[in-house]
C-alpha cells in the first residue's frame, strides 16, 4: 500500500512539474478586402505581402514586391518574416 501511495505521489508531481505545452501564441488575424490592402499600400503602411502558393504559380503572377513562402514550408521560416509590419498573406 506504501508503494502504490509513494507511486502514485511521484506521478502527481512529475505530472504537475512537467512543462506546458507551448502550442502556438495567438495572434491577431484579420481578413481584408483587395480595397483595404490598396488602401494600405496607398497609405504607403508598413506592410508585407507573403504569397503562399508554390513558386510555379508565383511565378507566372504576383503582387509586385510580395515575398513567396509556400504555405507549405511557412513555419519553417516565419523568421524570416518582420516582427513589426503589417502581414498580409494571400
């Protein structure tokens, strides 16, 4: 009985020390219309754009400007995306 309590008692506390699952911090997100975005170009707002299709279709058109970061590979290089403006991905 001892050592099933003492068992128990270390589960509890490797379960209460174990670190919290980081998960993804939240992050503010907005749908715009073509006519907001032109606005903030017009503005000339500190915004980036990221197309997020595969560079073929990238390619053959985009945004003048606008970074291609397939949607893909897009969390293995959010640090290569800025910290301080305004990102619209489409």
């Amino acid at each position: 009985m001892k050592r099933l309590l003492s068992i128990l008692l270390l589960a509890v506390v490797m379960a209460w020390a174990a670190p919290a699952p980081a998960g993804n911090p939240p992050v503010p997100e907005k749908f715009i219309s073509v006519d907001e975005a032109k606005a903030l170009l017009e503005r000339r707002e500190p915004i980036t754009f990221i197309d997020v299709r595969e560079k073929a279709q990238y390619d053959d058109l985009h945004i003048k400007g606008a970074i291609n970061i397939p949607l893909g590979v897009l969390p293995a290089r959010l640090a290569e995306i800025s910290r301080t403006e305004f990102i619209v991905l489409y």
